[in-house]
C-alpha cells in the first residue's frame, strides 16, 4: 500500500499537532472536571460546618438533659424516702388510733360503771383522772342514746 501524499490544499498534520490538540482538550476537560470536584467540595465542607455545630448543640442539650435527670433522680429518692417515712406515720397513725378507740371505750364504760355506782361527776374525774366537763360530756351522750332506743 502506499502512503497518501497530502495534496497542496490540505496541510499536512503531524503526529506531534494531534497529541497537542488532544492534550489541550484533556486539560480542558480536566479543569472542568476539576473545577465541579471543587465546587462539591466546598458544599460538603459546609455541609460538614453545618454538622459539626449542630452536633455541638446536641451534645450541650444532651448534658443539660443528663444533669436533669440526675437532679430528678435526687429528688425522686428524697420523695421515695419520705413516702416510707409516712407510711410508717400512718401505721403507728392507726395503731394508735385503734388504742385510743379501745381507750376511749372503756372510759366510757369506767365512768358509767362509776355513776351506776352513785358516784358524782367530780368523784368520777377525780379517780380516773378526766376532766369533769368529758365526764358530763359522756354522762349525757349517754343519756341521749338511751332515750333514743
């Protein structure tokens, strides 16, 4: 085969003109390619900015939010441990209640024991060590509940 001669109209293109051409336009394409990685970049640094300040306000609500808690805690032991304290108030409450019921019955029972007896209401208070005013006070209760059986 033989080579083609370049004719006088077209200029004859060398191997070294083509590899600059395609050169000039990798670089040009590069530096499109580039200039777009740059631009990514710079709005994922931002991104990044963004991120790292929201994550420190998060942290900063996350401490706020942890001494609280531990502050609640406190308190909740402080008012678990006053619970029990009036729980066993109210025990010793109604213990004591059911001793004064029982007490106060058989006061009852003493002092009218006492006037079947014959005795006066001063005599009563004075052996059982009342006032004179409680003992009229249950005479008369006394009294009523009769009269209304």
């Amino acid at each position: 085969m033989q080579e083609r001669q370049p004719t006088k109209k077209q200029q004859p293109v060398s191997e070294r003109e083509l590899l600059a051409l395609e050169l000039t336009e990798v670089r040009e394409i590069s530096d499109l390619l580039v200039g777009r990685i740059e631009q990514k970049l710079a709005a994922l640094e931002a991104r990044e900015r963004s991120l790292d300040r929201k994550i420190a306000v998060l942290t900063a609500q996350e401490l706020k939010l942890d001494q609280k808690i531990t502050a609640l805690t406190a308190q909740e032991m402080k008012l678990d441990q006053k619970t029990a304290a009036l729980e066993k108030l109210l025990l010793r409450t109604d213990a004591f209640s059911s001793q004064d019921d029982a007490g106060i019955r058989n006061r009852q029972h003493e002092i009218l024991a006492l006037r079947k007896n014959g005795m006066k209401t001063p005599e009563i208070a004075g052996i059982l060590n009342v006032p004179a005013g409680e003992v009229d006070l249950i005479l008369n209760l006394h009294a009523q509940n009769m009269i209304r059986q």
